[in-house]
C-alpha cells in the first residue's frame, strides 16, 4: 500500500514539478502585461479558467501516469517515453509562447504537442484504456489552445 502512495505521488510531483516550470514563464508574462496586451479572438476564455483548468489537467496527467505505472505491459516503455516527450513539449510551448513571446514558433511547438500527446494517449490504451482515457480532456485543450495560438499569431 505505501509504495502506491509513493508512486502516485511521484507522479503527481513529475506533472505538477511540469506546470511549476511553465509557470516560470507564464506568470512574468501576466505580470508584465504582455499576454493582455496581445490582440486575441473573440472565443479566448478569460484569464481565470487557465489557472483551473490547467490544474485539473494536470491531476489528470498525474493519474495516468500513474495508472500505466502499474500495469505490466510491453507496451509500457513506450507509453511513458511518450508521455514524457509530450509534458516536455508542454513546458517548451510555455517558455517560447510566454517566455521568448514567439506565438509563431510556439504555434509548431504545439502542433507538435497535440501529435506527441495523441501518441501517448495510443501507446497508453496499449498498456491501461483508463489511463488513455485520463488524457482526452488534455488532448482536447491542446487542440483548442492551438487554435487560440494560431489566431494570436495571425492577429499579431
């Protein structure tokens, strides 16, 4: 029982030390006002769904991870390498869109995101169908955050 909990918890902190990162970038570029300042379509949420959002996805992440921890699967390897790559494109899309405030090139970084999640949701379902399933609603705002991405891009 105790090594669940240490598991589970590792993973909650591989995810969370993830958006720690991002943040990193994010927030200097709220405090700034850089990101209000960006001309934005009509359909961007307000500012404070993201925080919420983002943590729920997050805790989602964290429990998938989880999940393809604990199963004995060939598959498995795969699974975290692509869960892996996708949470570190995650933390790069953070620090170009925010940090460097390239909306253009952190436009291919999500492209790129969106790909690499939507393998790891493949491999997961290989190895744990909860665990895959944990990923869709990630994989849905990453597809609606690169199309916000893309019209910040064309309308800057």
């Amino acid at each position: 029982m105790g090594v669940r909990w240490a598991k589970l918890a590792a993973c909650f902190a591989v995810c969370f030390a993830a958006a720690a990162a991002g943040s990193l970038y994010i927030t200097p570029a709220m405090e700034s006002g850089w990101y209000d300042a960006l001309a934005k379509p009509s359909f961007t949420p307000p500012n404070w769904v993201f925080a919420p959002a983002w943590i729920l996805l997050y805790a989602l992440m964290a429990m998938s991870l989880y999940l393809i921890s604990e199963v004995q699967s060939e598959e498995k390897t795969v699974a975290y390498a692509a869960f892996l790559a996708q949470l570190a494109l995650n933390v790069a899309w953070s620090m170009v869109f925010f940090g460097i405030h390239n909306p253009d090139f952190a436009l291919i970084i999500i492209i790129a995101l969106e790909a690499t999640l939507l393998a790891a949701i493949a491999f997961s379902r290989k190895a744990s169908l909860p665990a895959a399933l944990l990923l869709v609603p990630y994989a849905l705002w990453i597809a609606f955050a690169a199309v916000l991405n893309y019209y910040i891009a064309i309308l800057n």
